[in-house]
C-alpha cells in the first residue's frame, strides 16, 4: 500500500487536476455528437499515483464533453509492461498508451536520445526543449511509425536504489548487479559505470530484488515507490542522473478515424493538464523521500563533487551512444544540444 503521504499528495494532485480537466472540457464546450467509440488507453503505473489518477481524469473529462469518445483504462501493467503496450498500440490492438520515453524508443528510436545521462541540469530544460524546440520534430517522428502524440508528461528524474549499500559514486557501481530498462541508452550508460546490467522488465524488478537476481535499479523516487521496489531497497541514493520523460501516445489509425472536434479534444490536455501533471510529480518529490525515511529506508543525497564524479562517465555514455546512433537520431540530438545551449544562454 502507498504510504499516507502518497495518499495524501495523490487527493491534492485530483484537487488541482480535476479543475484543469474541466477547463478542458469547458474551452471545447459540448462537442458535437459524434459516432460513438471506446479507446483502450494502458499504463505501467499503478493505481493511486499521480500518473494513474491524471489519466482517470483525463477519461472522465473527454467522456464528460459529449465527444462520443469512452477510454477504458488499464493500470498496473495489467496488459503487459511497457514495450509490450506501445507495441499493442502500435499495431492497433489497443489505441492509446502512457509510457517513459525509454519504452517509446522500442517503436520511436530516435526519443532514445532525450534519456542520455546527464542531459538535462533541471526539469526546466527539458520542458523548454520538449514543448519548444522539438515537439513538431516529435510529432513527426511518432506519425511516421503510425502513432499520434497525445501530450508530454514525465517520470522525472531517476535515482539509484540498492539493497546492499548507497550507490553515491561511479566506484559504488562497479561489479554491482543492476536492473536496466530495457533501452540501449541505459545499457550504455551501466557499461561506462562497470556495472553488470540486466533488461528486466518492469513487472519482474521486485522479484529479481527480493531473490537477490540483482543488488539494486535505477529508477524516480515516484515510480520506485509505487511500484513497491523500495520494500525491497535498503539505500536509496538521490542522483538525478537521467531525466525521463513520457509521453500519452495514440495508435494513429484509431486517431484518424475520430471526428476532428473529437481529435482536438484528446489534443487539448497540452494547453494545460499536461503542466499541471509535471509540477504534481516533481512536488510529490520531496514527499516520497521523507516516507522513504519513516520506512527505515536510508536516503541520502550526494554532495556536488560526488555528483560531478558521474560527469566524465555520463559524457562518455552519451558520445558512445552518439556515435553508433542512427541519422534520425543524431539530428534530433543536434535539435536538442542547439536548444539547451539557447535556453543556458537566457532563451525561455
């Protein structure tokens, strides 16, 4: 179960969503009636966070506005873990799915890029590149695999949790058996870390800790929570050192069969749930590490020169990613590396 805190934050993310949400349906007023249909949107996330609420209220509001459009929504991985359920959307057997980037790139390579480590120095950045430097590049990029982008959202920053000890500096990691997403940026960055990885899907982490398959993961104090990792995790070391977007991405061809009034409304959460469900996550931040603590998990975060110890790995994670990526990747990294010297240059 979530911890009274989680509880807590989760009532005060339905309270700010909810009116968002209204909004929503409000600036679109009653659409009109349009031949009726029932979209299957998956997740990862399980009931009772930020992310399983937001898409609750997401389907509350759109079926509210009289589209003719019904989600049924299925949490807690219950179709399959996250390849898994951007593939099924891919191929039309569901029509929508919320999932990290990392699982995104299985269809949509080239978002692998926005996941190396040590990209992005704050959630600032990465809001700044992915609503204005490469949203139309993304847009593109989604339709060309035959899905649509629905809005961004985020998981946030990951962190490292370890049942053996605090994982503070790239020597903590060596030799040590960590569960990797299964993503080739991941991979890359474990093997510049000397880690030995393993891709274990998400539904497989907490078995894998508890049987001691492998010493720790890397994942946002969010999701590590509510999947219930850390009732296996004893160290939980503050990193931040792979910001991680999502993203609500539909299958195009169920898209495209929708009314345009009905296609505008599943598009207008960007003008303002979208936000709201980043400043809800990144608040509940602070909240999930205090009851880390009360759980007799032991937090700790690094000092600024055990940070900058991940820098010279990071940097040769990225550059060796980069130089076996593919063109479309290397151009939207170029997109990316162009927007972020903008925005430390003072552009908003």
């Amino acid at each position: 179960m979530l911890a009274c805190g989680v509880e807590i934050a989760a009532m005060k993310f339905l309270r700010f969503v909810g009116p968002v949400v209204a909004l929503l349906a409000l600036g679109t007023a009653r659409v009109a009636a349009q031949e009726p249909v029932t979209l299957k949107l998956a997740s990862v996330a399980p009931e009772g966070t930020p992310w399983a609420d937001g898409l609750v209220q997401y389907r509350k509001e759109v079926e509210g506005a009289g589209s003719g459009v019904a989600f049924k929504v299925f949490l807690n991985g219950v179709l399959g873990d996250e390849n898994e359920t951007v593939q099924q959307t891919k191929r039309g057997q569901i029509q929508g799915v919320g999932a990290s980037t990392g699982a995104l790139a299985s269809v949509v390579p080239e978002l692998a890029v926005l996941e190396l480590p040590r990209l992005f120095r704050s959630a600032e950045e990465a809001d700044y590149v992915l609503d204005k430097v490469i949203l139309a590049d993304a847009e593109k990029a989604f339709r060309a695999q035959g899905l649509v982008l629905g809005f961004w959202s985020e998981n946030g920053y990951r962190c490292f949790g370890s049942r053996t000890a605090f994982l503070k500096t790239p020597d903590d990691l060596k030799g040590r058996k960590m569960r990797a997403q299964e993503s080739k940026v991941h991979l890359a960055m474990y093997k510049e870390l000397g880690a030995l990885a393993s891709p274990i899907p998400v539904t497989e982490v907490l078995t894998s800790l508890q049987t001691g398959v492998v010493d720790g993961y890397d994942n946002t104090p969010l999701f590590a929570f509510a999947a219930q990792w850390t009732s296996a995790t004893k160290f939980f070391t503050v990193t931040n050192h792979i910001y991680q977007p999502a993203a609500i991405v539909f299958n195009a061809a169920a898209f495209d069969r929708l009314g345009e009034a009905q296609r505008k409304l599943l598009l207008g959460a960007r003008s303002g749930l979208m936000q709201r469900m980043r400043r809800e996550i990144r608040a509940l931040t602070p909240i999930l590490l205090q009851n880390l603590s009360a759980m007799k998990v032991q937090v700790y975060t690094p000092t600024a020169e055990e940070v900058a110890r991940f820098e010279v790995p990071a940097k040769k994670a990225r550059e060796a990613y980069m130089a076996t990526a593919s063109p479309a990747e290397k151009a939207l990294y170029a997109k990316i590396d162009a927007g972020l010297a903008a925005y430390r240059k003072g552009a908003r």
